[in-house]
C-alpha cells in the first residue's frame, strides 16, 4: 500500500493529438475546440493543453527525452465517457486516447478565473513500464515507492499527478502505460529544483527503472477550461 492514500479519481479521459498537413491546430485548439469541449454537459473538470512556444524540453533532455510522436494537444477530461465525447475529434490526427486514473501525489488549487493560460511551466509525460514488468507491477512500484523521491528530488514542481492508463480507446492508440504530469513554479524551479541535489539526477534515474521503460516529455501551456462547483470557480470563456 501507498504512504499516503493519495486522492484519486477513475474513469479520467487523456486524448493526445496532432495536427495535419497545414492545419492550424494551435488556433483551432484554443478558439473552437476547448470552449465547445468545456461547454458539454456532464464534464466536471476540463484541462486543454498546447504544444508550450518555450523551449524548455532542453533542460532535461537528456533524462527524458524529446517527444518522438508530435504531440501538440492533449486533452484532460473528468466527467465524460469516450463515447459522449469522440465526435469532437472527428477528422483530427488522434495519437492516442486512454482511460486512466488519476493520483494527485502534489495538489495545487488556486482561484483563477478559467480559460487563462496557467503561468506555471508543465510538462506531460508518455510512459512505457519495463520489458520485464507487467502494467500492474510498473505502477503499483510507481505509486508506492516513487513519490517520495519526487518530493526529495523534485524541490521545484508545484504540482504532480500520475495517471495510470486503465484503457485504450482507439484501435492505433499509442501503447502507453501511464502520465506523469509535473509543473514547476518557473523557470528557475524547472532549472534548479528538477534535480534539486547534487546526487538527485543518478538516483532519480535509478529508481525511475523500477517502473519506466521510456517517458518522452511534451512541455504545454496549460488552460484550466472547467473546474468543479466546490472551486468557486469564475465563468468558462475562450482563452486568452
């Protein structure tokens, strides 16, 4: 069992997405698609996020890795099922949708009116368990054991979920095993307290074998589209 018994939440939808020959993803994305999204009844919460314009994959590159997929969008959804929402993808490169449960190891709540880019740096990741590891083996390793690492390595991250995939909803779906989601306060909390100690990096990489095979980094500018009632949360709007 976990130390702590972390908040968690089933039945989270992840979609992954990229744009074709020419089309305008990043205008589309932010004007149409997450207002249209955020607006459908039964969603409860509605994270849309957008290939980040920093160039901020650089500071742990090497450790991560760059995004081989071309990710550029991806969509966190609580509330819905698959089959309410696919139509809203209906001719979009999908790279991968995936039913996953969410553990909130670092929660950060503000009270920020919706639809505006969040200013802290956050940083998805796509990861695949160890050739010798089943799924269930990688992430009960991952829950139990890792986050305690995080949070001795990790100084800087405001916030940190694992999302462990459950289900894949699309036949050419990415095999994927799960997503750590990080954000940092800043630059500099990216800079300096994503390995905060001299010896962080080796051991952050020698516990991470337990329960990653790969895990490509996509760095997003976040907008926080829908949040639930209990948040006192400010009118959905376009981005801005």
């Amino acid at each position: 069992m976990p130390l702590y018994d972390y908040p968690r939440h089933t039945d989270k939808l992840i979609v992954l997405m990229s744009s074709g020959d020419g089309f305008p993803l990043r205008s589309w994305y932010l004007g149409e698609h997450a207002p249209r999204t955020a607006a459908l009844e039964g969603i409860t919460e509605y994270r849309a996020n957008i290939l980040s314009e920093q160039a901020l994959n650089c500071l742990t590159r090497d450790t991560n890795g760059e995004d081989p997929y071309g990710v550029q969008a991806v969509d966190e959804i609580k509330g819905a099922r698959w089959e309410d929402i696919k139509a809203l993808y209906e001719g979009l490169h999908i790279i991968g949708a995936y039913r996953v449960t969410e553990y909130m190891i670092r929660e950060l709540h503000t009270d920020r009116p919706t639809g505006r880019k969040s200013p802290e740096i956050k940083r998805i990741a796509l990861l695949t368990r160890p050739v010798d590891k089943t799924h269930e083996q990688a992430m009960e390793y991952w829950l139990e054991r890792h986050p305690s690492f995080c949070f001795r390595h990790h100084s800087g991250m405001a916030s940190y979920s694992q999302n462990h995939v459950d289900g894949v909803l699309t036949e050419d779906s990415l095999p994927l095993d799960g997503f750590p989601i990080l954000t940092y306060w800043n630059e500099d909390a990216l800079r300096f307290g994503h390995f905060s100690m001299e010896d962080s990096k080796r051991l952050m990489v020698e516990d991470c074998r337990h329960f990653r095979s790969t895990s490509f980094v996509v760095t997003v500018d976040e907008y926080i589209m829908k949040r639930p009632r209990s948040w006192r949360d400010a009118p959905c709007r376009t981005p801005a």
